[in-house]
C-alpha cells in the first residue's frame, strides 16, 4: 500500500508559470507541502488546484485566480469527477481506505464533494490544507 498526499491549492501564486510546487507561495502551503515531505514520507504528493484539478509537484502550470468557493455545486461535482477519474489512473480507489479521519473509500467522500470542499479547501475558519490516504498504485 502506498502512502498519497493531496494538497490544497492556495490563492497567493507567483506571477509567472512555474512548476506547481514552486508556484504556490502562502505559508500555509510552504508548510503542508515541507510537512508532507518530512512527516508523512508520502509515496505521491498531489496538488489539488482550483483550475487544473489534480496536479503533480513538477507540472508547470501558469498562474490562476480560481477558486472552488465561488463555483456553483454543479461545477465542483464535475471538478471532483475529474480529480478522481485522474487519481484513478495512479491508484486503485475503489478498494483503499481514505485515512484522515474518514474509513470509507476516498471515491465515496468525494461523492459529498461540496461538503468536503466546505470542510477541507475553503469555506470554514480552520481549513485542512492536507489529505493523507493509503492505495495501491495502478501498474
């Protein structure tokens, strides 16, 4: 079983297009990311990016100013969709317990997507910048 990290994009950004883990500039994603790497030794460390989706720490992408807190539920269920369709093509979903407080399997969770993305990339006072899940990747 490997160990993947997804975490939340932020909205301070440098000005140019840079590879995603250098792009994201806020303090608080410096230290979910220094965190993960250090503390978590994750397998995969994933970005999850209001405008790209799911993004790898070397993608280059250009600067953006989305944010799913603005987006209508019907464009967070269709972002999701497309997050999970691109983590399936490097894990196994539909077996592996998502594990950061949560049993079921990480697929479901994201079936309540406008109520995780309330509760772990945005619209509360304590917002969870990382998700930690265990699964096998895809071959």
């Amino acid at each position: 079983m490997a160990k993947i990290v997804l975490i939340s994009c932020v909205s301070k950004k440098l000005s140019h297009r840079a590879c995603a883990k250098d792009l994201y500039i806020s303090p608080l994603f410096r230290f979910s990311l220094r965190y993960a790497q250090e503390k978590l030794s994750p397998n995969k460390i994933f970005i999850l990016s209001a405008k790209y989706g799911l993004i790898q720490l070397n993608d280059e992408i250009d600067p953006y100013n989305v944010t799913l807190k603005k987006m209508s539920v019907r464009k967070i269920k269709d972002w999701a969709s497309k997050v999970l369709q691109k983590l399936r093509s490097y894990c196994d979903l539909e077996r592996d317990p998502f594990c950061h407080s949560r049993r079921e399997p990480i697929s479901q969770v994201f079936d309540s997507v406008p109520e995780i993305i309330r509760n772990a990339f945005g619209r509360t006072s304590h917002r969870k910048a990382i998700a930690v899940f265990e699964a096998d990747f895809v071959e």
